[in-house]
C-alpha cells in the first residue's frame, strides 16, 4: 500500500483527506469551514491507527452542512480529522484549525 501525500504534506487519496494535529486538549478546539456539505470522521490516534487497518474504531463522525463547526476537544490526545470532500455536486473546499478556546471565545 503506498502513502499519497497533497502539496501541503496532508496525506490523501482519491475519497478523504486526512489531518495529524497532533497532541491537544481541553481548552482547545478544532475548526472546520467548508464550501459544501462534506463528510466528516474526528479521532484519536489509536482509533485512527484502527480505521486506517480496516477494523472498528470510535470517532466522532457526521455530514457537516454548515461552517464553521467547532469540535471542542474532550480529552488529551493525538487527534487526526478525515474529510471526504466529494459531494453529488462537486468537490468541496475546505479547511481545518486547530485553536485555543480562548481565542474564540473572545
């Protein structure tokens, strides 16, 4: 199996897009924007690690519609955000931030 990596160095392929933020927290978010409806999967590493192998994992997992969407990180952790940005009527534009609370909370 061979690794696909985009401009930016995020891994990909031809159906998701795949985020490594890293170790963060509570007091921490992450923030997704995007131009269309898309599919979206937020986990831990060793949920990832799971998915990635085909097996069952825990993740928080939805069709966003509306932007931005905040996902306020329950717990420390490595976290990994799989986008799949085909819609029925294109391609989806989109980004994903990591952000301290108390920025966006002003």
């Amino acid at each position: 199996m061979t690794t696909d990596h985009g401009p930016d160095g995020r891994n990909w392929n031809k159906n998701e897009v795949e985020y490594d933020l890293g170790v963060a927290g509570p007091g921490q978010s992450i923030v997704i924007t995007i131009t269309r409806s898309v599919a979206v999967k937020i986990m831990d590493h060793d949920s990832y690690e799971l998915y990635k192998a085909g097996e069952d994992c825990k993740a928080f997992s939805g069709q966003l519609t509306s932007s931005p969407y905040r996902f306020k990180l329950p717990r420390e952790a490595r976290w990994h955000v799989i986008i799949n940005p085909h819609t029925y009527s294109g391609t989806a534009e989109f980004s994903v931030r990591l952000i301290d609370d108390e920025v966006l909370d002003g």
